[in-house]
C-alpha cells in the first residue's frame, strides 16, 4: 500500500491551504491564522526560554546519544489508548497557542482531518502523531521532547525559530558541523540526515519497529510534522532526496490541521472513544514498544 499513494494534488499556495482549512474547521474562540505560531507575542511568556535552550543543548552529539538509549524501544509496554492516557498529563512548553491537555490536542486535530472527509489512516496519523512526547514522562526536559526540529550535524539555517539562541550551540564552533553538507552527502535524503532530538522521530520508530501498516505519507507527517525549517521555509534542499519531494505535499497537508485546529474547545473523548478504538485496532493493535 504504501508505495501505491498518489501525491496529493499540488497546493496552490501553501497560504491558500492553510487559509482554506481554517475557514472549513472554525472553532469558537479560534485565533486568526496569522496569529499562530506567533514566536514575537506567544501566547505563553516560557516559550523563548524553552527555544534558548533547546538551541543550546540539541548538539550533533546529543542526538546520537538519545538515540542510542531510546530506539531499543526497552522503557515500556503501551497500547496506543495507554500512551494517550499516560500523555494526557503534560502541557508542552514550546507551543506558543495552546494550553489544553495534549490529548485534546491530538483530538482536535484528528478531528478535523475526519471532518474534511479523509482517509482513516490520515485521522489516525492526527491522533497518535504527538505521542512521542511521552519522552517528558520518562524524565526528559521538554527542550528534548518538544519544539520545531531541524539538521544537527550541518550548518544550521537562518530561518529556525529564534536562530540568535543557535549561537550559543557548541556545535557552531566545529567548522565540519559549520558547513552546508556538515556530515552528509549532497541529496543523502532525509532518512540519513538527524534531526533535533524529538518526539518526531521517536514515534516514527515506535510505529515502524511495531509493523504498523500506515502508509508512507502517514510515516513522513509523524517524522518530520516539527521540521518547520523544511516544510514550511523550504531549507536544507541540498540534502533531500526524490523521496522526500514526493512526500512534501504530504507533509504540509497534515500541517495545518495540528496548528489550526487548537482552539479553547474541549473535545469529548467518551463521545469519541468507540470510533477510535475501533481505528487503533485496525493499524496499531496490542502493546507497542516504547
Ligand atoms: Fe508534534
Ligand atoms: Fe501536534
């Protein structure tokens, strides 16, 4: 299946998408579109904190060490429900619109997917693609959970959110680590790039090491739904593959319904529970490794 998935229809403008979505989803209390992601006022005053050292801490070391102690996958057994009740308890620091529980947030976001009439497997992408903040609850900071992601191991980009804070990256001192290829080869893919260590990347080996059968558009929302950089200011172009390109479009369809579906209404879960346990059973059944 997950080869056979057409792009979706060329965006007209990333602006006329986003616009179209907002307008097709309103919410009561919802914020103008340009009042999102507004990192100048954010909504929360820890936001700015939570980037300065978020830059500081995410080295090209760092990355390959949370890798190595998080993707053997050995802290814990979880259904998808159990990580959703286990992730309800935290409130994320690096998001400048929303102060509701993470699973009103996933829901809000599943649902407005469903309610544009896509397809199952996209709705259940928006449930689960910010379970890999569970991270917080094994004792991460929130600077190694949560936040836009972008490349360690090359030069950073101009266009991160607050890229003063990147100064003060020891990384920027290693003139390999400086440079526009870093460590990788020109068109590597971003399969073969690291990213700030996230939830992103997390749950995407979650729900590939588990053999879940979403398909690859479904993969590339849950891995690189916080590479704002990417899909969003179209950076990093010298180390992309075909495959990535052809994901793109994926990518930032899925987008807008995790920022613009955040409004202060609570979505009802027992209302919603029997439509989603039945969609869990069907991709993601049973215990997953964590
Ligand atoms: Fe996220
Ligand atoms: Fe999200």
């Amino acid at each position: 299946m997950s080869d056979t998935l057409p792009s979706p229809q060329p965006l007209r403008s990333l602006d006329d998408w986003e616009d179209e979505v907002v307008a097709r989803y309103p919410q009561p209390g919802q914020k103008a579109r340009e009042d999102y992601r507004n990192y100048d006022a954010p909504a929360r005053d820890n936001v700015r904190e939570f980037y300065r050292l978020h830059h500081q801490h995410q080295t090209y070391e760092f990355v390959l060490a949370k890798k190595r102690e998080y993707l053997t996958l050995d802290h814990r057994a979880m259904t998808v429900l159990e990580a959703m009740e286990y992730l309800n308890t935290l409130v994320d620091d690096s998001d400048p619109d929303i102060d509701l529980s993470q699973r009103e947030h996933l829901l809000q976001t599943s649902e407005a997917i469903r309610a544009d009439g896509h397809e199952d497997w996209f709705v259940l992408t928006g449930l689960i693609h910010d379970l890999g903040k569970i991270l917080c609850l094994f004792g991460e900071p929130q600077w190694a959970v949560v936040g836009d992601s972008y490349p360690v191991g090359c030069a950073f980009s101009r266009r991160i959110v607050y890229p003063e804070y990147l100064d003060a990256n020891p990384d920027r001192l290693d003139p390999l680590l400086n440079s526009p290829l870093g460590v990788y080869e020109a068109g590597c893919g971003l399969a073969n790039v690291h990213l700030s260590w996230g939830h992103d990347e997390y749950l995407y080996h979650v729900v590939t090491q588990a053999g879940c059968s979403l398909p690859a558009p479904a993969l590339y929302m849950i891995r690189y739904h916080s590479f704002y950089p990417w899909h969003r200011e179209e950076e990093y172009g010298q180390l992309l593959d075909d495959r990535d390109w052809q994901m793109l479009p994926w990518v930032r369809k899925f987008n807008p319904y995790d920022l613009y579906s955040k409004s202060p209404v609570r979505p009802n879960w027992d209302e919603l529970a029997p439509y989603y346990t039945a969609l869990i059973d069907k991709y993601l059944p049973g215990k997953l490794r964590w």
